[in-house]
C-alpha cells in the first residue's frame, strides 16, 4: 500500500515528498503524481515511484491512486475548474481503496469571507460527500508569497498593500510540507481539520522592517486602497481576476481573517515554525541587488 502525493512536481508537493522520505517512508511506497514524469527523474532515481497525474485525465487519475493507502489532494491553480478537479482525484482515491484522503484547504474555509476560499470551500463539501474519510489541511499564508517579490519591493523601495495594521500568521511552504507528512506518515487524523499558521503573526509594516534589516536597504509598507492595489497589481501585468483575488486577501488580513492562533501547524511538526526574520534573511541571501548585511 502506498501515500499518493498530487502535484509531487510542485513547491509543495515535492517537499512533501522529501520530508516522507526524511521521516522514513520507503522510497517504494511513495507514489509522485505529476503531469510531467521525466521532470522527477531524480526522485524516481532514489525509488519513488513516480507516476502520471491529470487532473483532467480520468485515466491517469485511476492508474495513479491504484493501491493507495492515504492520499494528499495539493491544491491547484486552475481557477474555474480546480473543484472539479479535486473532488475527481478525491473520487479515484476513495475508488481505489484509499483509508485517507487529505487536501491542502485554506484558513476557515467552511466560514471565511475570503475570495481565495471558495473553491477549497467547494473542494471540502465536496470531499465530504464521497463518504471517504479526511483530513484538511487549511494552510495559511506562505511566506513565499512575499519573499519571492523580494526584487521588486527592492526596486520600488516599499512593500505596497491595503492590508493596514492587520496581522498575518504566516509561515514557510517547508512547514506546511511537513506538517501534511506527519499526518500521511501517522496514525489518527482522520476527520481532522487542521487550521494552519505561523507560531507568531506580523504586519506588512514589520515585513518591510525585516526587508530593510536584511537587505541594507531601506523598504517601507506603503498603504493603499483596495482599488488602487487592484490597480498596481494589473499594472504589473496580473489578469484583472487575479489581482482582484490577490487584493480581497490585504482586505481579508485587515479585517483577521489570515491571524491564525491554534498552534495546529508547530504540534504537527513537533517543533516551533520558520520565523519571518529567517524566512527573509534566506530570500535575501540570494535576492539581486541586496546588501545581505545580515542574511544567514
């Protein structure tokens, strides 16, 4: 019997993986779902088993999950069709016997007001319909989300938001990524519903401080409103529904809805999360033009 990861060629996925394997899951029973084989050569090399997974190909979907224990549903970007497409890879691993299927959700999906939420709302009723037991794994805020436009709040000197004085509980995807391979390598999480965040929370203010502080450069937190970030993120080049969706979530940390304080995410890993300050020391460790004056 196998865990089955969806996604196994993304950020997430793929550290799902290697921490299974750090945690001593065989190699063998680790079965890599991902559109694209040839792009896990190396884990297939040290005895993954690495195997087509569409989405939207029923047939991959049967011949992946064939022997699967538990399964892990990483969420995807194919906004308009990704319910649909959950709850079919949800659907064959309850078909192949699967005693667990976990989904990577998103904070209080069952009540938020969050845009971001509503398809991992939809995903959940709709997992919960199968009759297979669960476990969602509703993520907070990746510190990624920032970290990787380390390059641009350098150029433009300012973090820019309509967030406010909200707070965030953020952490890294490395967390996240272990904290679902504690659920899929254990025993009792079935029926589970996990809320996710960082030990401690932080404004966009203290987001540009830890910039400033790692960098040498000086980055500020420039407030705005809600239309004039839509507008700086289309700007920028993002489709008009996306920066809509990205600009509802400073909306969403104003209001705290992302301040997540259950300590689910450190009792999973057995161990406290990724600090912010170590998070953007790391970024700025490698970002173009930072001073690095104190990246570790």
């Amino acid at each position: 019997m196998s865990i089955v990861v969806t996604g196994a060629g993304g950020h997430l996925g793929r550290l799902v993986v290697e921490n299974l394997l750090a945690r001593g899951v065989p190699a063998g029973r680790i079965v890599a779902g991902t559109r694209d084989v040839g792009a896990l050569s190396s884990l297939a090399e040290r005895g993954v088993d690495v195997r087509r997974l569409d989405f939207d190909d029923p047939d991959s979907l049967a011949a992946a999950f064939t022997g699967a224990e538990k399964a892990l549903i990483v969420s995807g970007t194919d906004f308009g069709r990704r319910v649909e497409q959950h709850v079919g890879a949800a659907r064959a691993a309850r078909d192949a016997g699967a005693s667990l299927v976990a989904y990577t959700s998103a904070p209080y999906a069952d009540t938020t007001d969050l845009l971001l939420a509503e398809d991992h709302r939809a995903t959940e009723a709709g997992i919960r319909a199968l009759d297979v037991p669960f476990t969602f794994l509703r993520n907070g805020w990746y510190f990624e989300n920032y970290t990787q436009q380390l390059p641009v709040y350098l150029q433009v000197g300012a973090v820019v938001g309509s967030a406010g004085e909200g707070r965030v509980s953020g952490a890294a995807r490395s967390d996240y990524a272990e904290a679902a391979a504690a659920v899929l390598s254990s025993d009792g999480h079935e029926g589970a519903v996990y809320e996710l965040g960082g030990d401690t929370s932080f404004t966009l203010s203290e987001l540009a401080e830890q910039i400033t502080k790692h960098t040498g450069q000086p980055v500020g937190y420039r407030d705005v409103t809600q239309p004039e970030l839509e507008a700086v993120l289309t700007g920028a080049g993002l489709p008009g529904p996306v920066a809509h969706v990205l600009a509802d979530t400073d909306r969403a940390i104003a209001a705290g809805r992302l301040l997540i304080d259950t300590g689910d995410l450190s009792r999973l890993t057995g161990r406290p999360t990724t600090s912010l300050s170590d998070a953007v020391a790391v970024a700025a460790a490698s970002a173009p033009g930072a001073a690095g004056v104190s990246a570790r």
